[in-house]
C-alpha cells in the first residue's frame, strides 16, 4: 500500500481577523496540515492563537518563522502592502507560499513575486477564495452549460455596507498600504468574474469619487486606531466617527472592462450602501444571468432565456446557491476548499487560482486607479485638517 503523504507543517504569518478564521479551517484538515508556527508583531495576538493551541511555537519576527526547521509552507495572513516582502522571504527559505489576496499592492511587486517563485522552483498560490465559492461555482456552470447562449456582456455591483467599519477607519483607505480599494476589494470579484468567463482584461476605464466619508468624522492623527468592528447601528454613513484623516481613496468607484475575448462589462463598489452584498449579471446572446442574494443563506441564481412584452420578475429557471455540504468552513466552505486545493498544488496537482491571474486583476485595479487620479478634483480633499476634532 502506498504511503500516504504526512501533513505539510505550516507557519502563519500574521496572527488577526484572517488567522482566526483559517485556524478553525486548518483544524478540519488534520491529513493536509499541521499548523506548527505563527508569527506577529503584536504579542497580544500571539497570546489569542496559543491560548486555544499551546503547542505553537510563535514569533514577533515574521523572517524567524519562514526560517524555521520545522515549517514547509508558509501562509501569509497580514495587511497587504506586507505581502510581497514576506513572501519573498518565504519562497527563499525554501517554503511554499499561500498568499491572501491581492498577491501585491502593485503590479511590478506582483511581476517580482511570481518571477522569484518561479527560480526558487517553490509554490506560489494566491488565496482568490472566491473561486472556490457555491455562489461563483453556480454562476460558472450554467454559464458553462450555455444556458444564456454564449457571454457579450457583464455588471458587477458590490454593495459594501461595511465601508464605514472596515475600510474608512483604518490603513485600508490609505492608497500606501492597499493601492486603492480597486486592488483591495475589487480584486474578488474581477479574478471570479474572469475565472467564470475564461478570460482576461485588456482594457479599462474608471471614474470615483469620495462623496462620503471626507466629509465626516475624522479623528486626529495622533489618536490611536479604533477596533474594527461591523456595527449595524452606525447609521446613516456620514455619522460615523473617528475616520481615518489619512484617507486617500474612492468610497464609490465605476470601471468599464473589455475582455480578451471581446466580452465588455462594468464593475462597481459603494461604501455607503445600507446592504452588503454583491450582484453579477451576465446577458447572453440567449439569456441572461442575475445572483439575488451571494450566499447559501436563501441566495438563487436566476435565468431568463424566453423573450418578455415586458418586465416580468418571474425567472425561467431559478438555481439555489447551496453550501458545499462536505465542507464546514466560512464563506460557504471556499475556505476549506481553497486550503485543500493549495495542499494538491504542493503535491503536484493543478491549482485552480492563477498567480499571473492575480497579477492581472492587480494591474486593473493599478491602471483604473490612475486613470481616476486623472479626471478627478482633488481640491474637496485640501481642507481636512479644519475638520479633525
């Protein structure tokens, strides 16, 4: 009988929000995985993630635990302006990378990341969970099915009711350390959006705009960081408090996509909507295609391929987003799916995420943020010191 492979040890570079949901992951996965070392700079969160695993050796200095004997594979977990750096020094340790999404915060990082992983002959796999998500995988399959005949055109909308929370309180909205919020957050949906029609981009323009959250609450730049927390009580946007005052990018975006394959389209973000969720339509020269909700949670995805007089609400085929009923995890179980394949890869199976893919929605992402920069007013921006309180 052949000998099955042993667990492949693990180091997680970054011990917060991300870390907390993986380690339950990891736990599901005993035969891939035996998470052996965590390393972050703040010694409080080393604290949290031993007190459930005594057994982990941690650092405070992220080169000791990509360095160390008794890991294979590194994941990186932290803010995404670190990802590249410590990457870099993992994939010359001589370990595997898993690497959250984006891959970088500019393309020319991204180019010397992938061009790195290649000579060091190690795996370098981008966390693009979204690809692993029922409600892409539904999406795909009936697109795959023809049953909107063959893809001319797309829309992403996201609704980010979270905006206020997550990304305007925090280094999130400072261009710095993301690249914009067209990297950070576009990114998900432009790498499954390409994932599902099977092809690239090869052209964009944008427009964007801060319309909110310059205008509110900015806390002094000496304050210490608020607590990220997602409170449905902080309503309407604009009475949120102590925002970040070294914000620097767009709470409302728009981009307009062509595609390789000659398929046109739209992508669009809102951080100031009262919902949270985000919605693909793709028309055929059959049909088109609409998600009404992007969970298993009551989520469908609805298809109407018979000509109308009219509007009419009522769909010709109507599919549930359903969990992956062999899976346990978060994001209706892409994250279990997603470790699982990034263990194959190390062992020589084909990954289903593309690190020259989430290279490529990076440059989307770099080339419409520039292309705002260049149409917008950036006057509005000038008096926020007036404001700080």
């Amino acid at each position: 009988m052949k000998a099955m492979p042993t667990p492949i040890r693990l180091a997680a570079i970054g011990a917060g929000m991300r870390f907390s949901i993986l380690h339950d992951v990891l736990a599901s996965l005993p035969q891939h995985f035996t998470l052996t070392v965590v390393a972050d700079s703040d010694p409080s969160l080393l604290a949290a993630a031993t007190a459930s695993s005594p057994h982990l050796q941690t650092f405070t200095d992220y080169t000791e635990a990509v360095t160390s004997p008794d890991v294979d594979a590194v994941l990186v977990l932290t803010p995404d302006w670190t990802h590249a750096t410590i990457a870099m020094a993992a994939l010359g340790a001589g370990k595997h990378v898993f690497i959250e999404k984006p891959i970088a915060t500019t393309v020319a990082d991204a180019d010397r990341l992938i061009t790195y992983a290649s000579q060091c002959g190690r795996t370098l796999y981008v966390g693009h969970n979204m690809r692993f998500m029922p409600i892409v995988e539904t999406i795909k399959t009936a697109i795959d099915d023809g049953l909107i005949g063959h893809p001319q055109a797309f829309m992403i909308r996201h609704f980010i009711g979270r905006g206020g929370d997550y990304f305007f309180k925090d280094w999130h909205c400072e261009s710095s350390r993301t690249g914009g919020l067209l990297i950070h957050k576009a990114s998900h949906d432009l790498d499954a959006m390409a994932y599902i029609l099977g092809t690239t981009y090869t052209s964009v323009q944008a427009i964007g705009a801060n319309r909110v959250y310059q205008y509110g609450h900015l806390r002094q730049p000496s304050a210490s960081t608020p607590e990220v927390k997602n409170d449905i009580r902080n309503w309407p946007p604009h009475s949120q408090t102590n925002l970040n005052p070294a914000m620097d990018v767009e709470d409302v975006s728009f981009i307009n996509l062509v595609c390789a394959n000659g398929i046109i389209g739209s992508y669009s973000q809102c951080h100031f909507t009262p919902d949270y969720w985000r919605n693909y339509c793709i028309i055929g020269d059959e049909g088109r295609l609409e998600n009404f909700g992007d969970t298993s949670n009551g989520g469908s995805v609805r298809i109407w391929n018979k000509r109308r007089p009219g509007y009419d609400a009522q769909a010709d085929i109507e599919i549930p987003i359903g969990m992956d009923h062999g899976t346990t995890s978060g994001h209706d179980g892409s994250d279990e799916r997603i470790l699982d394949d990034f263990y194959q890869t190390i062992h020589g199976g084909t990954p289903r995420t593309s690190s020259s893919d989430a290279r490529q929605v990076v440059a989307v992402g770099e080339a419409a943020r520039l292309d705002i920069l260049g149409n917008r007013n950036l006057s509005a921006l000038a008096d926020r010191q007036t404001r700080m309180s």
